[in-house]
C-alpha cells in the first residue's frame, strides 16, 4: 500500500476503533497502519457537529515515518567549558535551560517560586485565608504563570514549527496526552500541566541541571557590555551567558533589567475584565444542546470592532473552569482563568479586553516610556485592590455593565475568595471602559444570553505593555553580546507554545 492521506468526519464521541473501521471500508482492506495528523471540531451547524480528521495511511508504521519530512531540532551535545543562567522557569525559561543543558553548557535556572507541589499548596492556603505569599501565587513559582491556568497550546506565531513539534514531544514524553500532536486546539488542564513540569524538572536534573528554587534575581553586574553575574537575594551568580524569562507580572525584575542598561518601548497591549456564563448557557448557545457526548464543554471566540472605539475581544476562553485571583504582590488585584483537563466545571469564563496603547492609560502623555507604561499598568492593578480592599474582586452583571448602572445582587460564581459589587467602569479610562462596553453589546447580539452573564475584576496580563530591545537574528539584547531576554515578558511572544519556541530559538543561538 503506497502513503494517502485521507480526510473524514466523525461523530463527535468517536474512538480508534471506529477510525479503523471507516479507513478499511475506505480501502476496502484492513492491512495498513494510521496516524491521525489534524483534528478539529466542525460545529459551523448545529444540527451536524462532528469532527474533521486528516488521516495519514501507510503499510506499516514504519513507512509512515519514512514519509514524515518535518525538520527536527538538532541539538549538538559536546563539552562546552561555560555556564549558562536562565531566569524563570516558565515555558520561555526552562525549555531554553533544557536546550543549553542538552547541548552541554553547565546550566542553572533560577525560580523565585518554589516548586509546583509547595506551590500549590500555599495558593490553596491562600484562597481559604487571605494569607498572600509573595514567592508562590498564580503568578509566580515553578512553571510561571501556565501551570495554573487552562494550559491551552495553540499559537497562532509563524516560523516556529520546529520547536513546537520539540515542545510537543517534549510535553508527550513527560505525560501529555498524545492528541497535543494534532488536536487543533491542544491543552492541558491545570491539573495535567502541574505534573508534567514536576516530570519535566526532574529530566532536566537527570541531564545535569540545576534548579534554584525561592531565589529572586536582584539585578545584573555588567562589564563591558556583558552580563558576568546575575545578582540574587541569596547571592551572586556567575554567568558566562544569561536569558531572563521573568514572565509578565515580574515588575521588580523589569526595573533591574532597565536599571543594567537594557532598552524597553512600549507597545500594544489589552486590558479588560473576565466575564463569565453557566457553561451549559454556552453549550446550549453554541450547540443547540447542553451537553454532546465525546465532547468536554462548547468555547466562543468574539471580536468587535465598535465605531469611534477600541477594538474589543474575548482572550483565554477557560471551558468548564474558573476565574482565579492571580496577582502578583500583595498591593496589587488581577484575575484569570483556569481550568483542568476535563473542563467539567459548572462555569465557562473569558478575558474581555480592549486593545490599546499604553498611552491610554497615561493621560497626557501619548508617548510614554517604558516605565511610565509599566507604572500605568501598576496603578490601575492597585485601584482594583484598594476597591475591593485586598482580594475581594469588584464586579458587576454584564447587563449592568452595559446599562452603568450600580450591580445588584450577587451571582453564584466560580471566585474562590469573596467578591464586592462595584461600578467597575469606573476603574478604567473611560475610552477603555466605554469601549469594553460597546463589545459586550456586540457580544450579547451574537451568544444568546450573553448580557446574563457577570463581568468581574481587571484582566491585564493578556501580553506585556513593553517590548524588549533585541536583535531580530541574533535575539541578543541592544548593546549586550551574552544577554537574552525572552518569553512573554520580552514582548516578543505570548502564550505556552509561542514563548516556549521564543526560548528555545535563543538558546539555539548559542548552541
């Protein structure tokens, strides 16, 4: 039998058993091996919801893979007589210390968290107390920010399907269901990604690494143009090349990184809320149904495009999960969502943002530094607390929202820790708020029900307010010849998978 690839569409609770089934009537043979290469839910008709598959076919599973051209990360390992420190273990952060460990460069990763078991367990602790702990949150700790979230592995970045086929595997080897391969939208859960990066941890102490957990880098002693020790609060590090992966909420570390001479601008960014339905509202919205067999729980994706407006869309759709306090200090109020493998939560929740400049932020000022971004964005992050008086979330119906009128009584939700009714467009610059205002009216013309929903706290890490300045071959920061900053909180990409190739691409310069 000669290589097919043969396209099908399936019940949404199909198994392997009816694939084999269809390709043998297909074939009219049942002698061949198969892979399935791309899956995706096709629920443009309701009444026809099915799954659309592309099947690769061969002889045997041999010859499938003698017809898979995909290049392949080629890592030279040999003794390189020089010292690596990566700074955060997020995506961005560990696969570029897995890179250099497996290359051969003696390599540290430093996390001011600690790991992902004591972790959780303080945020458990936290959301029962109040007790907030400035080293391990949903911010950061091991794993950064991703390991409490939906882990959601769809990128939408070009040029990077080698390293996401890398971290793919990577993520298959240490427990990751293997439709991460072809899924078109891969994810994890909460619950799944917490034990693949304890696994991941552990292979990369196998290969030689090493991990300094309730460290936090302090600042950079710089000679020349190069990065010789990175500064901590337990001591210094040498360094013979350094990549900082601080991730998006790390604003002590963006003022270290300024204060040793590196170069920031800021950018486009959003900010909003999170908004959140009965997950069987969305299904029934999105499915004509409540509940379909062999799927989880139905998601939406919206855009608007309001007149004489920000543009406003929904970000990090959480199916079947909850909506977290996920600040980073303990002056500070964010919100996000997550949600685990199943998402068999009772609620569905999204960011509901509003693209903009930071220079909507700083009145006055239509072009403003880097910093004065950052410090805008740590303003507003501040208000929210002092409204709701720590960790009580502001919010308001949606419908409230609309209407600006004061929120009456409280919803049921998925917020851990107590909420507090609040005219919340009054915490953001009228452009922003009027803007987010116009999309919810949009938004509820197109998911039946929508306007029902409850609008709740500050969503403001859908990417940074700043962007790093690098080399675009090279990846080197301006000015430094051994300086990587990388991940999300270089401005240069966003997400599990497009952070982690952003990391990877920077130590593969080097190796």
């Amino acid at each position: 039998m000669e290589f097919k690839e043969i396209v099908m569409e399936m019940p949404p609770d199909f198994d392997s058993a009816d694939v084999e089934r269809e390709l043998a009537k297909r074939l009219g043979s049942d002698d061949y091996a198969f892979r399935i290469e791309k899956q995706s839910l096709d629920a443009r008709k309701k009444h026809n919801i099915h799954w659309r598959l592309k099947v690769s076919v061969a002889k045997d599973a041999g010859a499938l893979e003698e017809v898979s051209d995909r290049p392949k990360l080629n890592i030279e390992r040999k003794k390189r007589d020089a010292q690596a420190v990566v700074v955060g273990s997020g995506p961005a952060g560990f696969f570029a210390a897995l890179i250099l460990r497996k290359a051969g460069f003696d390599t540290t990763l430093l996390e001011r968290g600690s790991d992902v078991a004591k972790r959780a367990s303080v945020i458990s602790e936290f959301e029962k107390t109040g007790k907030f702990d400035p080293r391990n949150n949903y911010a950061f700790g091991e794993g950064g920010a991703g390991t409490f979230s939906d882990a959601k592995l769809t990128s939408r970045g070009k040029h990077i399907s080698v390293e996401r086929d890398f971290v793919l595997s990577t993520y298959i080897s240490a427990g990751a269901p293997p439709e991460i391969a072809y899924l078109a939208h891969p994810h994890l859960g909460t619950d799944n990604i917490r034990k693949i990066v304890e696994k991941l941890r552990s292979d990369f102490e196998a290969e030689g690494g090493s991990v300094l957990f309730e460290t936090t880098m302090t600042g950079l002693r710089t000679e020349n143009g190069r990065v010789v020790e990175v500064l901590t609060d337990k001591g210094p590090v040498q360094a013979d090349y350094c990549f900082v992966a601080s991730g998006l909420a790390a604003y002590d570390t963006y003022q270290s990184l300024i204060d040793a001479g590196v170069s920031f601008q800021a950018k486009e960014f959003a900010i909003g809320h999170r908004v959140e339905h009965p997950q069987r509202l969305i299904n029934k919205a999105q499915w004509n149904a409540e509940s379909i067999p062999g799927l989880k729980a139905a998601e939406y994706r919206l855009t608007a495009k309001p007149a004489d407006a920000f543009p406003v869309y929904t970000f990090c759709m959480c199916p079947g999960g909850k909506i977290v306090p996920s600040a980073a200090f303990a002056d500070s109020q964010t919100v996000n969502g997550m949600s685990s493998y199943a998402r068999g939560g009772d609620f569905a929740n999204a960011g509901c943002v509003a693209a903009i400049h930071p220079s909507a932020l700083c009145f006055d000022n239509p072009n403003p530094t880097a910093l004065e971004a950052l410090d805008a964005l740590r303003r507003i992050e501040a208000d929210f607390a002092e409204v709701g008086d720590g960790f009580a979330v502001p919010y308001c119906g949606i419908q409230d929202y609309i209407k600006r009128r004061m929120p009456g009584e409280l919803p049921e939700t998925s917020y851990p820790m107590e909420m507090a009714p609040v005219a919340l467009w009054n915490l953001l610059p009228r452009p922003v708020s009027s803007s987010i205002r116009k999309g919810l009216q949009d938004f509820s013309r197109k998911i039946r029900g929508f306007r029902s929903g409850v609008i709740i706290g500050l969503e403001s890490k859908t990417s940074a307010p700043v962007r790093v300045s690098r080399d675009r071959v090279t990846m080197l920061v301006d000015g430094f010849d051994n300086l990587f900053v990388i991940g999300e909180g270089s401005g240069w990409a966003g997400g599990i998978i497009s952070s982690a190739a952003d990391g990877i691409k920077a130590a593969m310069r080097i190796v």
